[in-house]
C-alpha cells in the first residue's frame, strides 16, 4: 500500500468522531423540535441516531449540555453567514443589522426551531446572549456598549418570539424591517446631552 495515500489513524479517529457528534446532534435537534425539551429522553436521541446510550455521553454530559451544544451549532451557521454579510458592510451599523438580518430571517424561515430555542427549551439568555453581546460590542461606538449589544439582541429575539407565539404569524419581511429600523436607533446611542451654559453675572 502507497503510505503516502494512507490516512493517519488520528485523522481517522477525529473524522469517526465528527461524524457520530454529527449524528447526534442531528438527531437531537429532530427530536427536541418533534417532542419539546422536557419530553425528550436521552434514549430517544440515541436511537434515532442509531447509536448507544454509552456513546452520548462521551461527548455529552446530560440533556442540557446536548441542548446547548444544538444551540451553539446553529448559531456558529449562523456566524458564518453574517461574517459573509459583514465583508461587504460598508459601516459598522451595517455590519451588527446584518447580524440582526440573518438571526431573524432563520428563526422566521425555521419556526418549530425558533419555538424550540425561544420557548421550549431552557432560555438562551442565560448563557448565550453575553457570549454574542461582547462580539457585537466590538463594532459599536459610544458608551455602555456591551449593554446596548445586549438590547440589541434582546430586541431580536423579542421579535423572533412574537413571531412563534402569534397563532396568525406576522409578515415575516414587515417584523423584520421593524425590528432593523428599532435596532437602528440602539446602534446610533444615546444623543450626547447639551451642555448648559451658565451665564455670569450682567
């Protein structure tokens, strides 16, 4: 056999392991959307991936750490997708209502995921929004940055919500032009106060 054709058993090793988290995932998120999170047992991931209870957890550590890791790879697609966005932006304000742009397009375009991350599971906010918000802080300017960051996406998902939770849902294009035009004026700050000017005596 040509060695240089060979793969090296790490290689091999890191791929089969890719590969089973890749399956676990999947099947995780297919059953959280199908069943909600409380409802769901680990067994039925681990079936609908075809795989051992044994295996689950040597990449995760209970029900909640499989969520987040749902979570977390959705929003790295997510990421990629806005870092597209931002190569183009011509200003900062662009580059986080780009970000805002691609959240809520997904969340609207994927409802049962949105319903599952927003309403069923437990709330991203708890662990996820300080994470994006420091990101986003890097492109505003002013002060209280990262609590503007944080408003901002709080704003967001606010929508993406009102959107799931609305038996008529919305028009999704009209809730997102609101929620960008609303987001707008959190990029720009507070206007900076006038001074006062004293006078001395005439």
């Amino acid at each position: 056999m040509n060695e240089a054709l060979a793969v090296p058993p790490s290689s091999r090793r890191q791929r089969r392991s890719a590969e089973t988290q890749t399956r676990l995932l999947d099947a995780a998120m297919a059953v959280f959307v199908e069943s909600g999170y409380d409802a769901v047992a680990l067994s039925e991931v681990t079936e609908r991936a075809d795989l051992g209870t044994g295996t689950l957890y040597l990449y995760f550590e209970d029900k909640r750490a499989l969520y987040e890791a749902v979570v977390r790879r959705a929003l790295a697609g997510l990421y990629q997708r806005w870092q597209g966005m931002v190569a183009v932006a011509d200003t900062r304000a662009a580059r986080v209502l780009a970000m805002v742009k691609v959240a809520l397009e997904h969340l609207t375009a994927n409802p049962d995921q949105a319903r599952l991350f927003l309403l069923d599971g437990p709330a991203v906010e708890n662990w996820l929004v300080d994470d994006v918000a420091r990101a986003i802080a890097t492109f505003l300017d002013g002060p209280q940055r990262e609590l503007r960051a944080s408003l901002l996406i709080g704003s967001t998902l606010a929508a993406a919500r009102h959107y799931v939770r609305n038996d008529r849902q919305p028009n999704a294009r009209r809730l997102l032009e609101t929620t960008l035009a609303f987001c707008a004026g959190g990029i720009a700050g507070p206007k900076p106060r006038a001074r006062r000017v004293t006078r001395g005596p005439r």
